[in-house]
C-alpha cells in the first residue's frame, strides 16, 4: 500500500519508491531520508500529510505519498 493509505501513528517500513521514473521527486524523497528500509510514521492526516522520518518531520502532499510504499 501506499502511504495514502497508511493510518495514523502506526509505525511503517518503506519497501519501495516509486516515483514512475521522475528523478527529481525520487532524489528530493531521499534527501529527506526515504528510502527502503527505513521506517516511517505518519503523525496527521489534512490536505497534506505530516510524517516522522529519523526524529524529524515533514509535510509531504498527497503525490508525494503515493510514490512511498510501506
């Protein structure tokens, strides 16, 4: 699944990214620290997503967390 679907505080494993090839969104996802293997949480749900990743967070929109699966 996709991270759209994860629910809320559940701590997840990234397995893949899957940005269909757009290297930019792919680079900028790992400058934030995801990548597969790493854990993620999600921290609240509106418009956009707010998620943990390694002790910091960040509001990611709803494309960006369609390329995240855990």
């Amino acid at each position: 699944m996709n991270l759209n679907e994860a629910e809320l505080g559940t701590e997840y494993v990234i397995t893949k990214i899957d940005t269909g090839g757009d290297e930019e969104m792919e680079s900028f996802l790992f400058s934030l620290g995801c990548y597969s293997g790493e854990t993620i949480t999600v921290v609240d749900k509106k418009r956009n997503l707010v998620v943990s990743i390694k002790d910091a967070r960040y509001n990611i929109d709803p494309e960006l967390a369609a390329a995240i699966h855990v």
